[in-house]
C-alpha cells in the first residue's frame, strides 16, 4: 500500500473538504484516515491515504494539490508516509 500523509492549513472557507476530496475520489485515492479542526477560524486537515489505484505519479499529485490549494487559498502538502515517519521520529 503507497500512503501518503496529506495535510491542508489555512483560513476556513466554504467548501475545502469537498474539493480537496472530490479531487483525490477523481484520481482514485482511498482516504483511511481524517482529522478536521477549525480553531478561531482556521481550518487543519490531515488525512492518510491510499494511493495504489490512482495512475498519477506522487509528484503529479502533490502539484496538483498545491494549486487547487492556491486557488481556494489554503496550503496543501502531501508527504510519502517512510518520509514522513523519518522525519517524526525521536
């Protein structure tokens, strides 16, 4: 399984969850995990997904995320999960 940590931070707006997940449905990537927070206006969203059915190379994904994040003005990383793990441990 190809996990990938995909985090989205910025100012909570109308519409974030449904666009970041109506791109990763389209791309076939499986969500297996989500944590939503809005703190005094700010929105954070990681989630673990599944990216073995999707066709798209990681780097495809992860550029694809950044300018959907421009355009509804949040900032979205994707990080593979061995990446992600080395640089959180102790």
């Amino acid at each position: 399984m190809k996990k990938t940590i995909i985090t989205v931070v910025g100012k909570d707006t109308v519409g974030i969850i449904a666009k970041v997940c109506t791109y990763l449905a389209n791309n076939r990537i499986n969500i297996l995990d989500i944590s939503q927070t809005i703190v005094q206006g700010y929105f954070n969203m990681m989630m673990i997904v599944d990216m073995n059915d999707s066709s798209k190379p990681f780097g495809d994904i992860a550029d694809e995320l950044d300018q959907i994040g421009d355009e509804i003005g949040v900032v979205i990383r994707c990080q593979r999960e061995d990446i992600f793990n080395s640089m959180h441990r102790v």
